[in-house]
C-alpha cells in the first residue's frame, strides 16, 4: 500500500486532503509514524520504502515478482464517500519500478476509491510503465484477462486477478461490457469456482503456471472461511490453478498445500502506512513476509517456500530481528497445523513451509 502516508514522503505527493473521521490529512499518518520510530526523510528516494528487501530480491533472484497494489494511482479528485480513500501520485510510480515489479494485482477494495478516472489512470500510468497488470479493466472483459509474465527459457506464468465482496468491495465496483472496475467475483460458491476454473483453462497452455490472486476477507483475524477453502480447492482440483494468492488481512495468515498446490489464504501487507496507529497491536501487522515460491516447471506443484521476515520501521522494509522472526513462525506454525502445514526457523533468520 504505497498511497496516502507513503504517497507523502516520495518526491511528488498527492495533495494530501483525506475525508476519513479519523485523519483530515495524509501527512497526518506521516506524523504518527515519526512520532513511533523517529524521523522519515522527505522527500524519500523511490528505492527507500523497500530497505533490506532489495539486497534479498538480489540475493533470491526470483523470476517474476508481483503484489497486490492497494491504492489508486491518479491525480483524480473525486473521493468516493467511503470514510477512507488510498491514492499515490502517478509520479511517484518509479517506487514500484525500484524493486523490479513485474505484476500489479488491482482487484481490492481501494482501487475505485478516487473513482472510475481514478482507476483509468492508474491501468494507463502501470501499463506506460511497463508493468502487467490484472483484474481490473475498461470493460469486463479486460478486467478478466490475466498478467502474462514471460520467463524466458521457462515459459509462461498467468496471474488472474479476482475480488470478494467479503474484502468490502461494493457491487457497483465489478466491471461490466460498457463499465469500468473490477474483476468481482459474484460469491466462492462452487459453482463460481467451477466457472472460474473453467475461464482459466480457455486460456492456459500447457506448460503455463497459473496464480489465482485473490482479496477477500477481513482485514484482522486468523479464522480461515471454510468457504474460502472449498473455493481454493476447487480450483487446484480443477487442474486450473498453481497458486492461490490470497490477501485482505493486514497480517499473515495460515498457509495450506492441497494437492501439491500452495494455497496463501492472507499474506499480510508488505509496505503501509499503519506504523504508530493504535490498535490490533497483538496481531504484529508491522511485521511483514516476502514470499519466495520454487514451483516445478510444467508440474506447478509446490517444491518450495521460504519466508523472508521484514519489520516496516519509518515506512521502511528492516529485516526483523530473530526474537521477531520466532514470534511469526511460531504463528504461522499454530495457525497451520488445521492445514496440515508447520514452519521452521531456519539459521538465517528466515521462514520455510513443511508439509
């Protein structure tokens, strides 16, 4: 979430006005974060929100990177009247361009917030920049079409974007064949995933890997739906999907792997503007996780996940500390066990999935 407080610290803010009950202005956040942990430079270069992570992107050398962007992407002023409303300045997109994005995944709740000029600037101001984006589109059909990532030497990896109504996503958001919005799904009935499954595989080719990006949820809690779960495996049973990428909540969450596939139920944030905010503070949502998913190549199937744990400290990635990187794997471990997973602390001070 690179909107609203971090918007303010990267060289061209958004004219800060927010219409929240809580803050009347986004440098407000800003202030809370420096009040929590000391000063924040300002302007702050495009590489400074990812800290510690880049020398772990080098070091990891994934293929493809991708996130769920939650925020617009516009100079738009018209603030839709739903209490909270993320926005980055389209010049402020070389943040993304830092840590080599690949894939922005727009089908959240705060994608319309500065309205339906809002999210046509954000699809042209990500695409110009050269990055793929999904679920979210001028009309139904594009926001149906996946991200197509090409790995040169490996083939093709399909990112599809899909929202929930459960994550607060209003209806009015879908997209429609003369509408702009969102990828939303009606609701994870089986027949939902049966027809989702049945839209991937129009356009999966052999050899393809398949992510299912999805937001749905609440934002706090470790509960995993049963509905969310019979969704997920409906899909991996399908033969449509390698990976469900599911986020909402603003910590991680339980992790299953069901029939080989790796199935993120919530991966937590991994940059906002919360630092110094009061409450929910036994969740520890200021300790976040890149992922770093190993698939067999044609198979899909999981060979490996390792977490790397980070602390946000100044709007800052900071590797967490291994007291902190215990108390997230001892989580992640508990909230497993029903999914059939656990995790280890490795000497490193990182994350591995056991299954």
């Amino acid at each position: 979430m690179t909107g609203r407080g971090i918007d303010q610290v990267l060289p061209h803010p958004s004219e800060p006005t927010l219409y929240e009950p809580y803050m009347t202005s986004a440098v407000g956040y800003v202030e809370l974060a420096e009040r929590a942990s000391g000063p924040i430079p300002c302007p702050a270069n495009f590489s400074y929100l990812w800290g510690d992570a880049l020398a772990e992107f080098e070091a990891r050398s994934p293929d493809r990177r991708i996130i769920n962007l939650e925020t617009s992407v516009t100079t738009s002023a018209e603030a839709l009247p739903k209490g909270i409303n993320y926005r980055m300045h389209p010049g402020n997109v070389p943040c993304l361009l830092a840590a080599d994005i690949d894939g922005c995944v727009l089908a959240n709740n705060h994608l319309l917030d500065w309205g339906i000029a809002g999210l046509h600037e954000t699809l042209e101001t990500l695409q110009r920049a050269g990055m793929a984006t999904a679920g979210a589109g001028r009309d139904a059909r594009e926001a149906a079409q996946p991200a197509v990532l090409e790995v040169p030497g490996k083939g093709r990896v399909l990112v599809f974007g899909f929202g929930s109504p459960t994550s607060g996503i209003p209806d009015t958001w879908a997209a429609t064949e003369d509408r702009a919005g969102i990828h939303l799904l009606p609701d994870l009935s089986p027949r939902t995933a049966s027809q989702v499954a049945e839209q991937i595989g129009a356009q999966r080719r052999p050899g393809d890997l398949v992510v299912a990006s999805i937001h749905w949820g609440d934002n706090w809690g470790y509960r995993v739906p049963q509905a969310q779960r019979e969704f997920a495996h409906g899909l991996v049973a399908a033969g449509s999907v390698d990976v469900v990428h599911g986020h909402s909540a603003h910590h991680p969450k339980g992790i299953e792997v069901y029939r080989d596939r790796l199935i993120l139920y919530g991966c937590g944030d991994f940059l906002n503007d919360y630092e110094g905010i009061a409450g929910h503070e036994g969740f520890r949502s200021e300790l976040v996780l890149a992922y770093f998913v190993t698939l067999e190549a044609v198979l899909g199937s999981l060979a490996r996940l390792a977490m790397v744990p980070f602390q946000i400290r100044r709007f800052r990635l900071e590797r967490a500390r291994r007291e902190e990187a215990a108390w997230l794997q001892q989580t992640l471990d508990r909230e497993g066990r029903e999914l059939g997973t656990g995790v280890e602390l490795t000497a490193d001070g990182a994350l591995v999935l056991r299954w």
